[in-house]
C-alpha cells in the first residue's frame, strides 16, 4: 500500500481507502456481518486505513456494520462518515440539515460506529445555502472541541459548480473534499483542485469506478435489476457512458492491466488527489482495489 497526508489534517491515509455506500443495501446486495467483517480484516491485512460511509447508507446500517467490523481496533482506522439526511426506503431520503437534526445524526453515527470520535466528518451533499449556516460552523467547531470530531469534510454534491464550497472550506474550518472524479467525470480539473491546492484540503475522489463501470466488466446493452441503485440511473446516459468505456479500454488501458486498477491509479494520478474510495463489494473487490496502489507512483 501507499500513503499520502491528506492535507492539513496531518492524517496519512492509504491511496486506497473503502467506499461503504454498498452495505447499506442499494447495490443489488444485502451484506452479512460476518462478510463485513471479512472484507475489513482483508483491507487492514492489505494496508488500507480509511473508510467512508454515511448516516444515510441504510438507516445507519453501513456505519453499524463497520463499527462491528473494526472493534479493538479502532485507532487503526481513519473513519469518514456524514450529515445531513435520514434513510427512508431504497433511494430515498429527507434531507435534514437543522442543527437539532445534525446533533442527533453526530450521537447516532457515534452509537452506530461504536466509537467516541469521528475522524472526518462530512457535509453531504448539501445546497450551498445550506452550507452556509454560521450556527452550523459553530456547532461542529464546538464538537471538534468536545473531542467527538476530529476533522470537518465536505463531500460536495455532483450537481452542484463545485467552486462556491471548495472556496469557502477554509472560512468553514474544512480541511477534505470529497468529490465524484473519474476518468468520465473531470468536472474538479476545471472548478475545484487548483482551489484546493491552494488551501492545502485533502481530496478523496469519490465514484472512482463510474459506479462500476469503469471496471470493464459491464458492455453495452448491459442492464441492472432488483435492488441496485444503477436501475435509477438514465439508461441512455448508461448506454453512453458503457460506449465510452469500451472506446477508453481500447485505446488508454496498457495490455494485461485490469481496467478497474488502472482507473483508480488514472484518478491517482492528479497532484490534487490525496485517495480514491471505491466502493467495495466482496473480499475479492478488496485485494483488486488495493493491487492498483502497485501502478501509483
Ligand atoms: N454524496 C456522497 O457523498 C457520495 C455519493 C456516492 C458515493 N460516495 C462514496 O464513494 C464511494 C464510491 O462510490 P460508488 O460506490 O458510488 O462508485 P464506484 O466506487 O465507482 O463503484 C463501486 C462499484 O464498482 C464495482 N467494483 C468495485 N471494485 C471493483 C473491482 N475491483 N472490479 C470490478 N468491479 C468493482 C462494484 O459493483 P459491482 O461489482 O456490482 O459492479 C461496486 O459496487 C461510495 O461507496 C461512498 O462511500 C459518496
């Protein structure tokens, strides 16, 4: 494995980390506790340290597995986790941003993770209107104070310009972005890392895989079923993107490198770019995502 500082935090997170959103159950997979814990006792043997999850992946369910998966060793885990909705059924969410919400979300995912600290802890997804909120600031400062949080992150939504919270974060004690950035979507080349850069953040490139497709194993004409978030997708917009990946296979994948590495290594390769967190199915998805750490230089 390889590490990098993710900016001011001072934190040294492994290029690799896991993206949890799957074990809330929105992937077509209901999870296990006793797979959970096998794919997290594969990533720390394989060097991985950093974990992002949420309060809306499952009604805390992502979080609860994790915090099971890693008891005793708690401070060998960099944990991210976020704010600002509740679960209420496959797909769906209320948004709840009020600090009276995000005070019960903070004790909800401390339970859930079965910690007293989080280490970074996100906005997600939110307006910016609603990121700008001064008695908002103030609370999260003051739970960095009371030692519940360690760092504050932003994971900015994809439909939003990226440049009005990017250049905000310091003014908001945020120290890490978190972004969608893959080899179909470059939207933060243009309105976030050279901000970024400047401010010292930490950036995790969230979506590394394009939501799987970037791994190659989808084709065209490719359709989902059940209870997987890629049914809600625009099959058109899927059509073109599975289109495109097999252009880029073609074309810009050296011979004998699985695609799935190479595009986590391509999102690596950006001076801004701190760790990829692909989200991770099976122990098998694991030992892959770690192997692209090997084409990172
Ligand atoms: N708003 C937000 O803050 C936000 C939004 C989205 C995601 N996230 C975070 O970012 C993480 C990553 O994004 P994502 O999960 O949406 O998309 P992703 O990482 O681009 O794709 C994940 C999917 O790719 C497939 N996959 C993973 N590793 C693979 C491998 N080595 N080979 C082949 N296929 C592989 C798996 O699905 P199949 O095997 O079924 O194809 C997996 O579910 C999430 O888990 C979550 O933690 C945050």
């Amino acid at each position: 494995m390889k590490y990098r500082t993710l900016g001011k935090t001072g934190l040294s997170v492994s290029v690799i980390g896991m993206g949890t959103w799957q074990l809330g159950g929105e992937w077509g997979k209901n999870f296990t506790q006793p797979e959970v814990n096998a794919m997290f006792a594969r990533a720390q043997a394989l060097g991985i340290n950093l974990i992002d999850t949420a309060e809306c992946y499952g009604d805390h369910l992502s979080e609860s597995l994790i915090g099971t998966a890693v008891k005793g060793q708690r401070e060998k885990w960099i944990i991210a986790t976020k704010f600002g909705h509740r679960f209420t059924g496959f797909m769906k969410r209320s948004d709840e941003r009020d600090l009276p919400d995000v005070r019960e979300q903070l004790d909800a995912s401390l339970r859930a993770l079965r910690t007293d600290y989080i280490d970074i802890y996100q906005y997600h997804s939110v307006r910016d209107n609603e990121f700008d909120n001064p008695s908002l600031w103030d609370f999260l400062k003051k739970a960095k104070k009371a030692g519940k949080i360690r760092h504050i992150g932003n994971s900015i939504s994809g439909g939003l310009d990226l440049r009005y919270q990017t250049e905000r974060s310091t003014d908001a004690d945020v120290e890490v972005l978190q972004v969608v950035y893959n080899r179909l979507e470059r939207k933060p080349e243009t309105e976030c890392f050279d901000e970024a850069m400047k401010q010292e953040l930490g950036v995790l490139a969230r979506v590394p895989l394009a939501s799987g497709y970037l791994s190659g194993k989808y084709k065209p004409g490719a359709k989902f079923t059940g209870n997987d978030y890629r049914t809600t997708q625009d099959p058109a917009k899927v059509e073109e993107k599975l289109k495109e990946v097999e252009r880029i296979q073609k074309e810009e994948v050296p011979a004998g490198v699985d695609m799935a590495e190479w595009a986590l290594a391509w999102c690596l390769k950006h001076p801004a770019v701190t760790a990829v967190i692909p989200g991770c199915k099976s122990v098998e998805q694991v030992e892959k995502n770690a192997r692209a750490a090997e084409l990172v230089a």
